[in-house]
C-alpha cells in the first residue's frame, strides 16, 4: 500500500480461525497474506495467497515467511521467540514485537512487570516445588490458583487448588515440575470483562466497547456487550488497557483480561497479544473490527473508530458429538433468528469442546440479543462424526 | 451446510470485484469457492478454493463448474444464456435463473415484460434503423435515448440523441444495426434511486433502505443512503422492487434502478439480476450486506435483516492516470478521515475510469458522510502505472 510496492504482504504465523478472519478483513484493502501453519486444510488455507506448510517451531519456515512478507504477525502466542527477536535485529518487521511477546508468555514475568507499574493484579508467587506451594497457600489461603508460567490457554495450565490435600494432584497435572509454575491468590469476583485495545507503532491507541465474559469449564462460552459495569469501572478499566498497551509497546490488537472483585477493583488477570476470542463480536459489532485495526496497526495505517453499532453478543460454538469431521447442523434455524449471523471456522476435525465457530447477535438491548445468542446456539451444532 | 454435506460449493461465472465480496461473505461461513473468470489474477482468484481459468463463453468450462458446485450464480450478466438452460435442465442449481437472466440481458424484452405487468417505465419502441429512430422521434420528441438492447453497461451501449441531425452519429455508434436497438423517451428526472431487493427461491423478499446515485460520465460515482425522497415515493419504490421481484421470480439480489421524475412519479429504468455497485454501501451500512444476502438466497438459507446501520455513503475510485499496472496512494490520508473504510478490488491493471476499489463512509447524517466520502475520494488514488 506505500507508494514504492503495489501490495503490502503481511505475513501470519498460524492458519487458524484468528488468522482467517484477519484475513477476511486484509483482502477488503487487497494485502497479500502468507501463512505458516503445518495443517494443510487449516481454515485460513483457502483464502491465503500462498500457505508454507510446516511446524511453529520449523525456524528455516519462519524465516521463508519474514523473507517473503513485509510484515509478520502470529495468531497465537506459544512461538518460540529467539527466531522472532533474531529476524527483527536483522530488520525483519514483526508485530506485536518479540520483546512483549517474550514477556507475555511467562505469566510470572507478565504479572511481575504489571506490578513493578502499579498495574493492579491478584497476588502471585513462583513455585517449583511442592513445598513452594504449600508456603504459598500459608500466604493466600485456600482456595488458591495453580499456574503454569507458560503455554496455557482456554483454561489449560491452571488448576484450582480448594484444600492441602489437592496440592499433589494440582501439582502432576501442570507437570510435576516440569513446566514453570506460580500460585495466584483466588480473586472471587463478581465479573471477568475483557478491554481490547489496538495501539499502532507510533503510539496511537483505541480502545473497544467492554466486553463480559462467561466461561462453561474454563472456556470462554458468551460475551455481552457493553459489559454491565458502573461508569467508574469502565474508566478504570480503559485507563488500565491503555496502560498495558504503553508497559509492553504493544503493537497490533491486545486483550486485556480483568476481574471486577466483589468489592469493586478492577484487576488485570492475563493479556493475549494478539486479536481475542472475546473481541469477535467487534466484527459485526462494531465500526472497525479486532482484524481490522490489528491489520491497519501492524501495516503502518491509521487506527478506525471502536464504537459500538448496538449491543452485541458473541456465543461461541464449540465442537458437539464426538471426533470426527465436522459436520454444520441448524444454519437456516439459525439463520431465521433476528440480527443472528453464523461464523464457521472451517475446521476439518471437530472435537468435543475445540471452538468450531461462532454467533454474533446484535439487538436493542445486550438481554435481548443475550436471549437470541442464546436460543441460537441450541439450534446450531457443529459435531464430529 | 446441508446435513448430508461437509460444505456446500457455491460456483462463481466471473472473479471481478463482485464475486471477489460474495467470497468475503461466503467465507464466513465456510463456503467452499470455486470461480469461472478468463483473468488469472483477478479480484476473486487469491480467496477461491478453486479457478477455473476460461472465456465466459467456454461452455465446457461451464458445464465443469456446474459439475463441480451445488450451486451456481454469475456476477454479471452478459453470459450466454443456452448454456445456462441446458444444465439447468439437466437439473444442476442455477440462480438466478436462467429465464429470469434471458429476459433481462435483452432490455427491450425486459422493458416490455415490466409494461405488461403494469410496473410503469419510461416509454419505449424497439428500432432497427435510421428511419425508425425518426419515427421513434416523432412520437418522442428531442432528447431521447437510444440504446443497445443488449450487453450494455456503466452507460456503455446508450447514446443520447439531441436532435435529427446526431440520429446518424448515435445510430454508428450502437454498431449501425449489428445490435438490436431501442429508444426510450428521455425522461426529466430528479433523481435515480436504486432499490436492492433479494428473494429466496421459496418467495421470501427482503428489500434494502433506498439508495440515491450520482453519476460521472454515465459511471456510477456515489449512492448516499437514505435517499432524500418522501415517504410516499419511498413507498411506491419499495414496492415496485417487490413487484418486480415476484414478475422475473428473482432468486438472489437484484437491483432495481428507477427514476424520481420531475412531477414525483417513480420510473423503472433497469434491472441488474445480481449485486450491484450502488449496493457496496451496505456491506458496512446494513446488518446484512447483499453479499451475504445473495449468498443465503442461492444456499437456500433464510435471509437476513437489511437495517441501516447508519447513513452511508458508498464513493466508488476509479482508475487515474493512465492505463498501467494499478498502484494505490493515498490510503494513510483516508484512513485517517473518520468512519472512512477503503475496499481495494485489486485489480491488476488500472484504466482511466476503471472500477478500481470504493470507499464507504458511515456518520449521523447522510451530508457528512458525503462530506467524508468526497474528501476521501480527493486522497486516494488508484492509478495506472
């Protein structure tokens, strides 16, 4: 798109539905888009102009996609950072940088740079042994959260520990020692929102409508928004994306994960450098959608609008039945709802529980297009077969 | 998305700039593509699954997407329509219909089949020679416009004739007989407003707010929406688009374009069987574009709410500078006007007056986002290198 090159090509590592539906909104301004994913009918295959077929950690692969691409970026944020931060010191762009990225993807060094910025987060300790834990549980008590340092997602690397005796078998699901583990003190709060925010290389930032999350077995299952918060909550909340965003230089679309406690303070609980479950409403929710400014930021193009269209709810739609190939029931029963619109991954391979799409409803009120969503995902299931 | 099929393939007759946003939309849902189009690189290649690269009038390639697809549709409408009715026959999937196509590429038969229903038009006679444009004359009066029934579009195909003496340039320049010819009476409008009406193949017919256009040249350069006409002419615009929606038996989106005369009658001047330029707006102005409309329509899925958004105004960009390999300036400066989206068709190859990309503007009035939408088209060019 600059004066000197007919199109800008922006590479993507990961084919996935989050690199698919930047795609969608990267062909709109005619970039061309490089993958690197190792499942040849990932769902951003069809659409990407050219798809390098190997593993995330394939380091001769990820040099192929900066050499040819402009720009890169990743979908997910398990890379291994040293062939990031390398090709950037050879003058490869990559956004968001490695050096955020590399500090998002220990939570403990995440958390412990938040704190030394006065960012509120629940209290934290690293632990490496079973002893470390219990020292731990003197301090916060029980409940009390077990994390893995690195590699989580969906719920995956956490696990809540309710007494003493709970400790070993905490302790062998994160790997018995084998991974980096910290004990979190259990926040019980009364909301878990999400703050999008976009900030471009120059250090422009946007922030998006709030969104509330609701989670069935550490999955994220539906979010509303605007998220019903108090005005002084919702500014907190903003003032502390923002924030975030300037800590880690963050380039591209971040997600901000926070707690509203009981007594009504706001808490950064984990950031995803990268466009977020939570933010797919923004797709037809909002003026510019998550894909979309994440595509102008890491392109060097100005940030769009944020606002919101009207109250939106995004229900996702995760994999039914057994394993096996996926397989779309209910579409027109779906589709006969008011203001329903029907997102499909493209997953070859459904699993119980694997996110294969999504509903986004939009509707006077975030109740009534709760209570679409809401009928709407009874109708349609994607199942393995 | 039936329950006995993985995915339903949807085949595309041409990969310009409309088929290129029906596969944005039919993404979504995780339609597979496959497109008929002679051009390697055009809009819709590097997002088909599938390209099967051949002359619109190959009609083996044809018949090779129909045996491909459950579903075939066209992006245009000067195809040869035998082709078309043979499969149909054969029972493949062919929406629009053939029967529906073959009486609106002939605009005499298109005309004369609207009069019979009694939709009211601009009056018509069909000539096949200098001294039938004089009778035309006659009963018409100076100006009126001659046309070629067939294959014209973007003004292409029409020519205005003043007076007695311009008969022979305008008869030369519609090919001198080669072409079936008509004249219309010219008709002293106020304004042309485009109704876009999709309708399913069981008879559901939705219609779209009311756009009004602006031309340049005979090109289509704006269509603000809504439409500053009054409730009454609105009425009757809407429901002659159902009307005219029920006579062809339309399947998919059709644009109606009609005339608000001076003395506040509504005229139809000419129907599109397919997406239509002056309906780009509602791809951000509409809950449902008529991308995804047409898409639903054809896939046999119920159809959407077609809600403005917001006032929109769509600005189309078309080719500056010479003929040469398309190069676009300017995207920083539009990106930073607000609510401005920039769609880039990518086209290989810009010509003066091409149809290169549009913008759309979204904003409390119609007036500044026409404001918007002419400042951006003042900073983005698209032009041949």
């Amino acid at each position: 798109m600059s004066k000197s090159k007919i199109k800008q090509i922006i590479g993507i590592i990961g084919g996935g539905q989050l690199g698919k539906m930047m795609i969608l909104e990267a062909k709109k301004m005619d970039f061309e888009i490089i993958i690197l994913d190792p499942t040849l009918d990932c769902p951003a295959h069809s659409i990407a102009d050219e798809h390098i077929v190997a593993n995330f950690d394939d380091q001769a692969a990820i040099r192929e996609l900066a050499k040819k691409s402009d720009v890169i970026t990743y979908e997910f944020e398990h890379i291994g950072v040293e062939i990031l931060k390398e090709l950037e010191a050879e003058g490869y762009n990559i956004y968001p940088t490695p050096k955020s990225l590399e500090i998002i993807q220990n939570k403990y060094n995440q958390k412990q740079l938040l704190k030394e910025k006065d960012i509120p987060v629940p209290d934290f300790i690293k632990v490496s042994s079973r002893e470390d834990i219990k020292k731990a549980a003197a301090k916060f008590g029980y409940p009390m959260m077990l994390k893995s340092c690195t590699d989580g997602y969906d719920g995956k690397g956490n696990s809540l520990i309710k007494s003493e005796e709970e400790i070993d078998e905490s302790y062998q699901t994160l790997g018995a020692g084998d991974n980096l583990l910290m004990v979190e003190e259990f926040v019980p709060f009364s909301k878990e929102i999400s703050v999008l925010a976009c900030r471009s290389i120059e250090g422009e930032i946007v922030t998006y409508p709030i969104g509330q999350n609701d989670h069935q077995e550490s999955i994220l299952i539906e979010t509303k928004v605007p998220a019903k918060i108090t005005s002084t909550i919702k500014d907190e909340a903003l003032k502390l994306g923002q924030s975030v965003m300037n800590i880690f230089s963050g380039v591209g679309i971040f997600c901000i994960e926070m707690f509203v406690t009981e007594d009504n303070r706001v808490l950064v609980n984990e950031i995803a450098p990268r466009p977020h479950n939570s933010g797919h409403y923004s797709i037809e929710g909002c003026i510019t959608s998550q894909f979309a400014n994440h595509i102008r930021a890491i392109a060097e193009l100005p940030l769009g609008t944020t606002d919101l269209v009207k109250p939106t709810v995004m229900r996702n739609i995760l994999g039914a039945g057994s394993q096996g190939q996926a397989n779309v029931v209910g579409v027109k029963e779906v589709l006969n709802l008011p203001n329903a619109r029907l997102h499909v991954y493209g997953k070859g391979v459904s699993r119980p529980g694997r996110k294969m799409g999504h509903l986004i409803v939009t509707a006077n009120t975030v109740d009534q297009a709760s209570q679409v969503a809401l009928k709407a995902s009874e109708l349609v299931k994607i199942e393995g077969r």
